[in-house]
C-alpha cells in the first residue's frame, strides 16, 4: 500500500476509535463482502427505506399504505413522524431478498408527492445452519 493511503487510512481507524488496523481491515472485508451480496440481489437483506413526503397530497397515504399492505411479507414494522404541519417522515423496516426489497423502496419512492428517500442495505447475518454451511 502506498505510503499516503497507510497514513490516511491509519489516521482514519484511529479517528473511528479501533485499537488497531487490522480490525478495521476485518469491518472493511465483511462490508465488502456484504455490498457484493446485496449488489447481485438474490441475497436475503434487511433493509431500512426512509422518505419524506407532503401528507396533504390527495390519497397519498392512501397508497402509502396499500403498496405496504401489498408486500406485507417483507414490511417488518414502520414509523411514520410529523416533521411540519403538511411533511411526514416515514422509516419501513423491510427484510427478504435484496432484489425485491429495492424494488419496494423504488415503488414507494416514486410515488408523486414523495419528496426523497433512500434505502439502506444490510446483508441479513447468517445463523444457524447457514452458518456452519459456511
């Protein structure tokens, strides 16, 4: 590794409070690990979508919560906040195959009057038998 890179990188893992680099090398391969799994879409993930939407928006919440209703065996649980007197903030936690959960969070994202979101991807960790399958 270049001289500067190590540096940055050191500098770095010492900011994020690791004891060491290798820990951080360990954290940075697992998550690569992970995006690379998540990426192909065929893994099963967690997911955490967050939008922000004007409620007043006629049938919105309406159609907000139908499309949830519809994919009520990946939603988990949701969260919804008044952030103003017309803007919501809503937070669904999803879990299933990382494919179908983006493809979720891109319907409920595109509905008119939806503002922004995001959503966040977590390989789900494997336990049990798939552990050992390993």
């Amino acid at each position: 590794m270049e001289p500067q890179l190590l540096a940055a990188f050191d500098a770095a893992v010492a900011a994020a409070g690791y004891d060491c680099r290798s820990e951080a090398v360990r954290d940075l391969a697992r998550r690569w690990l992970a995006d690379r799994a998540t990426g192909a879409g065929r893994s099963p993930a967690v997911g955490v979508l967050s939008f922000v939407y004007d409620h007043g928006q006629h049938d919105l919440s309406h159609r907000l919560t139908h499309l949830q209703h519809e994919h009520h065996t990946e939603v988990v649980t949701s969260l919804h906040v008044h952030l103003d007197r017309s803007t919501c903030l809503e937070v669904i936690i999803l879990r299933g195959r990382a494919g179908r959960l983006r493809q979720i969070a891109d319907r409920l994202i595109a509905l008119k009057s939806v503002q922004q979101g995001g959503l966040a991807l977590l390989a789900e960790p494997r336990t049990g038998k798939e552990a050992l399958a390993r």
